[in-house]
C-alpha cells in the first residue's frame, strides 16, 4: 500500500470526484457510511454518541455519521465548534440534512462554558479537524481539546486525531491533540501514524476504504509504503527439487565476545532456520564449546583471541556476511571491523555492536560497501546520525542517509522503517512490544545474513526478513503471550512463519 502525504491525499479526492465521476457530498456520504458500518458492527443501540464538529470537511463526516446513526435508532448528540462564521460547503449540507431529519440535538461552542458534559460511558466521535490542519491549535480549540483528554471516555477521531499534522508533528504539542482510543483513517494510513512519539493519540488504528480512484493512486508516485504478505511473497524464491545446499549459500557470522556468546547462538540459529545451505561463525576462542554444543548445525571460525573479535576469515569463501551481535567494541574489535570494509565486497549487514563501533568513529560511514544492511534501534540510529526532532524528521535523515552512502538502512521498532539506495521508505506492520527484548535483534540479522547468501539483493533481504521475523514473533506472542516472550521463542516460531507465508 503507498502512503500518501496530505496534500496528496486532497488530490486524489478531488480527481475521484472529477473521473469516478462523484460529488463531494457523495463521497463524504460514502465515507460516513463506512464508519457507521464498522461502529454498527461493534456497539449496541444503548450506547450514547456525542459528536464533535468542527467548520471543515472532517465536520461534515461527523454530521452525516451523526444522521446515519440516528435514522438507526443510536442515541446522538452534536455539538459544533464556532471557531470560524462559515461551515465548507459539504459541511453546511450536511448540517442542514440533520436539521430536516430532527432527531439529533444540536449545541453550538462558544465559549468554554460550552463545552459537553462528557460521562465515562459516553462515546465520543472526533469530527473537528481533518489532515489538512497546518498549524498547532489554539484557543477554544485547544481547551476543547485538552477536555476531552481530560475525561475517561473512549474517542472514536474519525480520518485523524484533531490537532495531529499528517506528517511532521515536531512543532506540534501532543497535549493538544485528541488522544483517541480508536483512528479510522480513509483508505490509506497517514505517514504520522508510523512515527512513535504519536501512538498516544491514535490509539488502535483501522484503515476503510472508500473508493477512490484507482487509477490515480497506481499514477501517483510515493516514496513511502506499506508492507503486506502478498508483496512479500512476491518477493520470495522458490525451492526446485535439483537445489542442493550450495545453491542457498554459504554465509559468515562474526558475533560473540566473553559473556556474550547468546548472540552467536540467536544469530547462528536463526539463520539456519531461515534456509542458508552453510553457515560458518566466527567467534572468540573462549567460546568455541558453546557454539559447537549449541548450534551443531554451524561449522566454527576461531578468532586468536580468547575474548573479543579481532580478524576474520579469508572472504572468499562465502556468499554473505553478517557482523555485530555482541562483538564489543574494543579497540582490537574496532581495527579488524574496519579492515572488513576495506577488503568487503560481499553482500554485508551490520548490527548492534558493529554500529556501534561505526558511530563512535564516524569517518568509518564513508566505508560501508555499496548495498550494505544496516539494522539499528533507535539509539544506535542516533549514535551513527545524530539528534533528530522527531519521527518525521528521523526519516528523513534516515532516507537520506541511505541514498547518499548507497545502503539499506532498517531502523528497528513498531512499524520497522526500511529505507533503500533510491530512498523509498518501505514500513513493515508485522510484531509486537513482546519482541522488545534482549536478543530479537540477533535474529533478525541471521535471518537478513541467510537471505543474502541465497541471493536475495539488499532490499528484499530486508523487506522479507523484517516481516517474517516479526511474524515469528507474533505467533509467538499469540501462544505465549507478550510479556513472556524470548528471543529463542521468535527462533523457535521462525518455521510455522515461513511455513505460513509459503502457504
């Protein structure tokens, strides 16, 4: 699915309403219609509905909602925000359509004194402001705002959270946005919603779709999309009888240190189970019993070294590379990582302390091979790029950085960003909080270093990786729960997750 940016989105409305060929008011019909059928189908007739509008067209949606929910039999009351003389035009209508049909009460805000008398089991719709909105709010909006914050009841924000920008939110004041326990956006996700600093405001989110024209959303480019199972499988090669375990690669694992061998161990396993014909890793001295003991499967690469990393094997031998699970970073480790990307012309992801080690020598950026994976979390982001205002702006750094140094960068979290050489951004839906957990990024990087061994480019590793690992960690989560949840259980589930996207 591409995800649109605001401006966007309003020209795609209005080339469906020019070629379906459709009025507004019949496509905000339409699209009221949608959520009348997703409320319909999850609260009954005794539940008690106060509707928030405001002047725009996001205030129309809530006064046709408002209607239909009435001429259902649902109980309903409106309440319109006067912070402009006029109403849109759609909005008007459908003011005047709810006054004809006389059965929902209507109030107008002026003042704070204004303000509904909100109960705990009242159900609140958030009609006020759509994704146009372009500067923060202020004045009765706010306060009206930061009221329903206040209360207890559940907020329905229809298309978006009021006050919440589409994209950039790092001028913008969380406490002056809705914070909605349910979002349903029309037919595509808004870029904001993939950014972490505004989950409080959007609350579960649904995407209804509402007809709009596809011919202008295939011609419209974006650089931002999201992920879904068909795409990945697209992606996904298939396994001829003839094949034998060289034609899916040999792959070297350089991971591991003293009292750090359990990243060696995820990586290593998780690559095996991710369909790599050989594995190789390379590991301190000191940890060779562990590893043979543990992963059987895996031949083993010994470092002079008793403790830490400090040289590689000959490179010629294997098909992929994969470096940083608990390598550390001392000095010794930090001259051979860079020797590695002097000589590396292999297929290379790099994660965790191999980052790590890049951010604290930052003229090391300038050596990454060309189609490098590099897998941070947020704070390994921050230590190889810097500061940034917010998730907006994160992404953009990070697109950047991936087109000017020619790599991919997977930046690790809700919603996994994945962002290539030409700087399309690719969002991934699939995980959970349980996978926030010591290890769960080992196992991505065995699974990447897997895929790139048996072919896969740069991009495709990442993408296919990104969703089955956090795939694995959904079913994880669905047999074990969240909170009990361990990186050697997002291994364990890895097979019943190829297995089901092989289905």
């Amino acid at each position: 699915m591409k995800i649109f940016k605001s401006k966007q989105i309003a020209e795609i409305d209005a080339y469906t309403i020019e070629k379906e060929p459709v009025v507004s008011i019949d496509l905000m019909e339409r699209a009221s219609r949608k959520i009348f059928d997703w409320i319909k189908e999850r609260f009954c007739h005794e539940q008690y509905f106060k509707i928030l509008v405001g002047p725009g067209n996001n205030g129309g949606d809530g006064l046709a909602l408002a209607r239909l929910l009435a001429q259902d039999g649902f109980q309903v009351e409106v309440f319109i925000l006067k912070v402009s003389p006029h109403l849109s035009a759609d909005c008007q209508m459908n003011l005047d359509r709810l006054k004809i049909q006389n059965l929902v009460s209507i109030s107008e805000i002026s003042s704070s004194k204004d303000y509904p008398v909100i109960k705990s089991k009242d159900l609140i719709i958030d009609a006020l402001f759509g994704s146009g909105l372009s500067r923060p709010l202020n004045g009765l909006a706010k306060g009206l705002v930061q009221a329903i914050n206040s209360c207890k009841a559940e907020v329905i924000a229809i298309d978006i959270p009021s006050g919440l920008f589409g994209e950039d939110n790092s001028m913008n004041a969380s406490e002056n946005c809705i914070r909605a326990t349910f979002t349903l956006s029309f037919q595509f996700p808004k870029l904001a919603f993939f950014f972490p600093e505004n989950a409080n405001c959007i609350g579960d989110c649904e995407v209804l779709p509402i007809g709009l024209h596809p011919a202008i959303i295939e011609q419209k480019d974006s650089v931002y999309q999201l992920v879904d199972a068909d795409f990945v499988k697209s992606l996904m090669k298939r396994r001829q009888r003839f094949n034998h375990k060289g034609t899916f690669g040999h792959g070297l694992l350089i991971s591991g240190s003293y009292g750090k061998m359990g990243a060696a161990i995820l990586a290593s396993t998780a690559a095996l189970r991710s369909g790599i014909g050989l594995l190789s890793t390379h590991i301190p001295r000191l940890g060779y019993d562990i590893i043979q003991t543990a992963v059987p499967e895996s031949m083993v690469s010994i470092d002079r070294s008793d403790i830490i990393f400090t040289e590689y094997p000959e490179l010629s031998n294997f098909d992929s590379i994969g470096i940083g699970p608990g390598i550390d970073t001392k000095c010794n480790s930090t001259r051979a990582l860079k020797e590695l990307l002097e000589e590396c012309d292999k297929p290379l992801v790099l994660d965790a302390d191999a980052l790590n080690i890049i951010g604290a020598n930052q003229e090391m950026k300038t050596m990454l091979p060309k189609g490098a994976i590099l897998t941070p979390h947020m704070k390994e982001f921050e230590r190889l790029l810097g500061k940034n205002k917010g998730g907006y702006d994160r992404n953009e750094m990070q697109r950047a950085f991936s087109q000017e140094q020619d790599v991919v960068m997977v930046l690790k979290g809700a919603y996994t960003a994945i962002t290539d050489v030409d700087g399309q951004c690719y969002f991934n839906p699939t995980g959970n909080p349980g996978m926030a957990t010591a290890g769960s990024g080992d196992v991505l990087t065995g699974i990447i270093l897997s895929l790139l061994a048996q072919g896969y480019s740069s991009l495709h590793a990442a993408i296919i990786a990104v969703y089955v690992h956090g795939l694995a960690g959904d079913l994880a989560a669905d047999e074990l729960g969240q909170e009990a949840l361990i990186a050697g259980d997002i291994v364990r589930f890895l097979p019943k997750a190829w297995k089901r996207m092989r289905r």
